[in-house]
C-alpha cells in the first residue's frame, strides 16, 4: 500500500491516541484481528499491534477530530514517519509490560504501611503484584522507552517550539503501569540508572517518584498519571534557558538566580500553547517552587491556595535537588538527606506531605548502601510495605569488608536470627560509593 495524501506509514512505536489504522505491514488474515482496522484508544491498543507489525498505515479522514486538526496540514510526515530512536521499541517489543504480570502469577497480597492517613490520601489500595526481580526487566525497558521520548520531545521543541504531548502520555502510562505492579523496581532505576542528560534524567525522575509518592497516598490510576504527566513536564521552560545559559559560558553553579527563576513563567507559556495539557499538569508546571508561607515564586502563593499535586511536586523537586547537590559530599547519607528535607518543611514544605514521603521512599530507599548489625554491608533491593526498617537486601561485603564471591539476597524481615541469635537489622545507612561500591552495577 502506498502512502497518499490522507494515508500515512507509520511506525508502531509512533501511533498517537485517536489514530485510526487502515491497514498493516503484512495481510490482515496473518494476524488474530477479526475486523480491517483499528481505531488507538488506548496503550494495550499500541502493545497489541506491537506484537505483529513493524509499521502500519493510518487514514487521517478516519481518525478522531484532534488529530486530524493537528496533522492534516503536512505535520504528519515530518513527525510521525522518523525511524528514530530504535531502542524504544525495545520497550514495546513482544508487549513484555502484560507477559511479565501474567508470569506473576496470583497477586501478592502485600500488608500496607501502617502509618495514619492524612486529608492528602486517596481510597484507592493497592498490592504488589509481582516481586521487584521479576518487574525489574520490564521497568528497565520502560524507563529506557520514557528517556527516549523525553529526548524525542524535546529536540521536537527546539525545533519548531511546540510541546507534543500524547508521546510523554504514552510514556507515563507504561511507568504508571509498572509502579502500580512494583514500585521499588522502577524507584531502583531512579536511584541508579544515569544518561549522563541531566534535564532528561531529572524528567523521568520527577515523573517516577511523584506517581510513586502518589501510590503510597493510595491515589487512583488516573491521577497518578496527571502526576507523572506534570513531572514530566515541571522543569519545561528550561529548554529555552538552556541558549541563555550557555551563551552566558559561565559554569552552572555562577548562573544568575533569578535568570533561572524564569523557567516556571517559561514552563507556564509553553504548557499554555499545548491545548491538549490538563489543568492539574499546568498547576504543578507554574506552583511546584510556591511555598506554604508565602516565600515562593513567581506568585508568593501559600497554604491553601496551592494545587496539593504542585505541593507534592515541591517536595519531590527538593528531594532531588538534595541528592545532587551532596553526591559529592563523602559523608552524606539517604538519611541525612532526609534529615535536610524535614528541615525544609519548617520554611515552606508541607510538612504532613514531607512525612508522607519518607514513609513512601523510607528511610533506607531502594538502590542505598547499608551497613548490618553483622558487620556486613548490603545494597537495598526492595520494601516490606509494612515493615519499612527491614528490607530485602544484596549482601555485598562480609564482615571485614571484603567482597563476597557471589552477592546474597536476604530478606531481613524473614530471616532467622544470626550466628549471634541476634536477628538481622540494619545499624546504618552509608555515603554513595562507599567501600567503592558500585551500586549500579550489581543491577543495571
């Protein structure tokens, strides 16, 4: 079939809710569809075809009126036939996202953190449905499929200043699915897994730890997507500051304050000229630097009037910005990150919802180094969510801190007491690389 003018080839990986598929790579009779087209509503829609076709053919005239004013004027072959990114399609291929959960098996009924629920939650409960080794594979090809459209996006911007959105949403649909299934695997990719781009980075990870935060709220699946939609979209306005800046050739630490202030009206303007953003994902965009005592910017808006999702986005953004601003500090620990967070909630966090993260995140997050009351020292892995103090861990070092052979999985909260009869705790939290620990290395 060829391409015509309300016909176009496009790459699976590329399809946009609304698109209606007329025909495929191959005959419609090799495939197990009973009926010659398909309108995209929703991910699974995507993930299906993924499993038999390469490329497919959507007929314009056919499909839903928001992409027929988008791209009936030529856009679609300059967006939508790029052949790019090939390693995306990875995270699409042979639909691992549903042959993972399947594998799962019956769902583990996971006991909920018992901490006391706050105005901020949500009634939605959720259990862990698969462990964190067996969502690990999915997650990582998802996390990798979520930087690739980040990317994507954002060299679209610079290049004609228009934000498309239904790729981030794709994206944040599949991290949604795999943090509902497992959060800690997708937490340990936060932690660990680096491009070396930090405003992609920082996107995805603003994106995982706010749909995160907002499971543990026991918040429902579609507003953890507004969520991750608006983390992902929350640093936006830096694309443009990023010319000023570097025309400036100082180093980022000299950069004027308030020229990087101006990200958020900037992040406003282009959330504002995208009309397919809702409004929650524009609220986190323009409050997630406003405070509660009125000392934030660009408004100076407090308490009540802030969006709770910006205040959750302002914690999370801090968070962030803690961990990197000590990276390099040899003493610094999650947990005195956690300390300096705390402090924060007396100048303009919310402190209930600063509460509520460390709870989400606890106190020994995944992907940290511990040191046990054995002497040894251990990578977290994974959470009881009911027993946040004893996770399951890699035992790395032996007691002398010497390596062992092959690294050991423990779950400190079902193991039996050690040599000692004392059972297994964890006595400390350690700095990143401490011991020349690799973290990353033992799981990516």
């Amino acid at each position: 079939m060829q391409t015509s003018n309300t016909t176009h080839k496009v790459m699976v990986r590329n399809l946009k809710f609304g698109m209606y598929v007329s025909q495929l790579d191959r005959p419609w009779l090799e495939t197990p569809y009973s009926i010659q087209g398909i309108l995209i509503t929703d991910m699974e829609d995507i993930l299906e075809l993924e499993r038999h076709c390469r490329y497919v053919y959507v007929d314009i005239n056919r499909c839903e009126s928001h992409i027929i004013q988008k791209y009936r004027l030529g856009k679609f072959d300059q967006i939508l036939t790029k052949e790019t990114y090939k390693a995306s399609l990875d995270a699409l291929n042979k639909a691992l996202i549903r042959e993972t959960t399947k594998k799962a098996g019956k769902i583990r009924q996971t006991p909920r953190a018992v901490v006391d629920k706050t105005h901020f939650h949500g009634n939605q409960v959720y259990a862990d449905a698969c462990t964190v080794e067996e969502e690990l594979p999915v997650a990582t090809r998802v996390h990798q499929f979520a930087h690739d459209i980040i990317k994507e996006i954002t060299s679209d911007f610079e290049r004609n200043q228009y934000l498309e959105v239904s790729g981030a949403q794709n994206s944040v649909y599949a991290l949604r699915d795999s943090i509902i299934r497992n959060p800690d695997a997708m937490l340990l990719l936060a932690q660990l897994k680096s491009s070396g781009e930090t405003l992609y980075d920082d996107a995805v990870k603003h994106s995982i730890l706010l749909m995160a935060f907002g499971r543990h709220l026991g918040l429902p699946g579609n507003e953890l997507s507004m969520l991750g939609l608006g983390g992902m979209f929350m640093d936006i306005g830096k694309l443009q500051l990023r010319q000023k800046i570097t025309a400036t050739q100082d180093a980022p630490d000299t950069v004027d304050v308030n020229l990087l202030k101006q990200h958020v009206l900037l992040g406003e303007k282009i959330i504002k000229q995208s009309g397919d953003i809702p409004t929650s994902v524009y609220e986190i965009v323009a409050q997630h630097h406003e405070r509660e005592d009125g000392c934030g910017y660009p408004r100076g808006l407090s308490a009540n009037q802030l969006n709770t999702y910006a205040r959750m986005a302002a914690i999370v953004d801090n968070y962030l910005e803690l961990c990197k601003s000590q990276a390099n500090v040899p003493s610094n620990s999650a947990f005195q990150v956690f300390n300096q967070l705390k402090t924060l909630a007396r100048y303009g966090l919310n402190a209930t919802l600063v509460e509520q993260f460390a709870h989400c995140l606890g106190f020994f997050p995944v992907g940290s180094l511990v040191e046990l009351n054995s002497g040894e020292v251990a990578i977290v892995l994974s959470h009881s969510r009911s027993k946040r103090s004893l996770p399951s861990v890699m035992v790395i070092l032996d007691a002398n801190k010497q390596p062992y052979t092959m690294p050991e999985t423990r779950n400190l909260r079902l193991m039996k007491p050690g040599p000692d009869g004392a059972p297994y705790t964890i006595v400390q939290d350690l700095p990143h690389g401490a011991y020349g620990i690799d973290s990353a290395s033992h799981y990516l």
